[in-house]
C-alpha cells in the first residue's frame, strides 16, 4: 500500500510540473470509499490553478471521478478506491455511545471520525437527503432512522413514516415498529392524513414538550408526496419545517431532485441539512446542496455522500444499516 501512495504521490506532482502549477503532496490517507492525497502548493502556485487541472489529474490517474477539495489547510486529491470498505452502522453506535440525546448517525467522515447529526440543533433539526437512482438514499435515510431507535425508548423518540414505494412489511419496517406514532403511510391519501394529523399534533405542542418524545417525520420519495397531495401537502410540510424544530418535530425526506418547482420554494428553503449523493451534473449538484462548487457530480454512488449546512462542505460513507 505505501509503494502504490508513493508511485501516486510522484504521477500527481508530475502532472502538476508538466502543467506549470507545480505543488508537493505532504501526505495521503486512505479512506472508507477513496484515497486521500494532500498538496502543499509551491511558491507562485495559485489554488485555482490546480483546481483547473482536475480533469487532467483523472485522466492520468486514470479514475474519471477523481476530485480536487478543500481539506483544512491543504488542497486534497479524491481518488476512489477499487475496493471500497462497508462503514457499518452497529461499529458506529459502538464508537458514538457517548453522544447526546436525539442524535442521528450519519456515517464515517473523512478524517474518520463518526459523523452526527444533533436534531436539537438549528443547522440540523430538519434533513433533506438528494442523489441520482443508486446513490444510496434510503440506506443513509434508513440509518438514521435505526440510529435513533436504537438510541431512544419510545417515551423518547417517536416516528411517523411515509413511504410511496410501497416497502410493505420488510425487516425495516419490524425494527421500527416500537416507534412508530402512526400507521405507515403509503398511498398518497394515507400520507394527506398522516401529514394532516402530525400538524394537528405539532400545533397543540409547546417548547416545554420538545423532548416528550421528539418526533421524526421521514419521507421518502418527498417530490411524488408532493405531487400527488397538491399545495395542500406542501403546505403542511413547510409549516412542519418552519415551526417543528422548537416544539421537537423534525423532517427527514429524500428525493431525487429536489428542485422548487417539485417540492416548493419555502419548503426547500426550511431543509437546513443537505446529505447529497451522487447527481447526474453540476448543475444537478447546485440544486441538490443549495450552493455551487461541491463537484456532487462526481461522487461515487452507494453511499458516498456531503453533507451540506451553510458553509460546510464534508464527504462521508454512509452508514450500512447492519442492525436490522
């Protein structure tokens, strides 16, 4: 392993001299779903001009899905790996006992360290999961959702599930049973009522009953449950996003492309927490994370993930949800 980081090591700086934007690679990681190379860039040497090169790193790197990131204090290269390693979710509960009430595993995130996600927290208290058919969305959503069942008596945490896919009766399903505040929802008249009655329920709450439990509403397939409850459902949802965080109500919904014109404007804009898998382009990228240059684009499917609030930018491996 260290004689392959050292002959990419020298391919890299190779690149970068043969391109005029010579820079050194200080050190290397090798990760969950990639390899890590950090560059030190040399003296003359402008970011955006080893920026512009990614094209050229992948192609004699020969990985098309090569990234060029910020990474602390250095420029790292993103080079994925053959063989990617399963991140599973019972070894993080193990390593993340110790975490606050109400806080969702997300996965492993590039320094390796447990990536979470702290509901009670205003830049998390409501999560919209985006990415292209096989990105892996419903695995990281459902991670989440164990997580927290597994962390939480019922007197503790609550769960309300509205799912169009029609996942029927599946060991998903049986784990969360004990949770579950409501009936799953998945014909898009049981959603109407679903949705209808959390509000109801949402409305009547102070901050006082924020913890009695909190309550996790997770949709999958949000643009369909849009779509097919009209302004009405969209409507609702956006009242959950605005006013749930305070009285311990929170949303988690995942969806392919969340544009405005699918899911509304307000709606998209009270999702503090974008988790975005691989997209089809960059503008695809832009839409899914709320803001440009998060290369989204080039993600590799099945799990690898950023994870997106304000200006916060982290890759991870989703979360195999080994518990069940």
């Amino acid at each position: 392993m260290y004689r392959k980081l050292a002959s990419t090591a020298d391919r890299i700086e190779a690149v970068l001299r043969e391109r005029r934007a010579p820079a050194v690679v200080v050190g290397g990681r090798v990760l969950p779903g990639f390899v890590e190379m950090l560059l030190r860039p040399a003296p003359g040497t402008r970011v955006s001009q080893l920026k512009a090169l990614q094209a050229d790193l992948a192609l004699a790197l020969g990985n098309a899905n090569v990234r060029l990131v910020q990474s602390g204090e250095h420029l790292a290269v993103h080079i994925p790996r053959t063989q990617r390693s399963v991140v599973r979710l019972s070894q993080l509960l193990q390593r993340a006992r110790q975490a606050p009430m109400h806080t969702a595993m997300l996965g492993l995130a590039e320094d390796g360290s447990v990536l979470m996600a702290n509901l009670a927290a205003p830049e998390v208290a409501h999560i919209l999961i985006a990415g292209a058919t096989g990105s892996g969305k419903t695995v990281l959503a459902r991670s989440i959702v164990l997580s927290l069942c597994a962390r939480h008596r019922p007197s503790q945490f609550g769960l309300v599930v509205i799912d169009p896919k029609q996942h029927e009766e599946d060991a998903f399903a049986q784990a969360v049973r004990r949770h579950l505040l409501l009936p799953v929802a998945r014909a898009p008249e049981e959603a109407q009522s679903v949705i209808a009655r959390v509000v109801q329920v949402m409305e009547q709450r102070t901050p006082h009953d924020a913890a009695n439990p909190r309550v996790l509403v997770y949709v999958d397939e949000l643009a369909d449950v849009c779509q097919t409850g009209g302004s009405g459902v969209v409507e609702q949802l956006t009242r959950i996003a605005q006013r749930g965080r305070e009285v311990g109500v929170h949303l988690l919904a995942c969806t392919q492309k969340p544009t405005a014109r699918a899911i509304g404007s307000l709606l998209k804009a009270n999702l503090p927490l974008r988790l975005v898998g691989r997209v089809a382009s960059p503008e695809d990228a832009r839409v899914a994370a709320g803001r440009g240059g998060t290369n989204a684009e080039r993600l590799l499917g099945s799990g690898d993930f950023i994870a997106v609030s304000g200006a916060t930018c982290i890759r991870f491996q989703a979360a195999y949800p080994d518990v069940i």
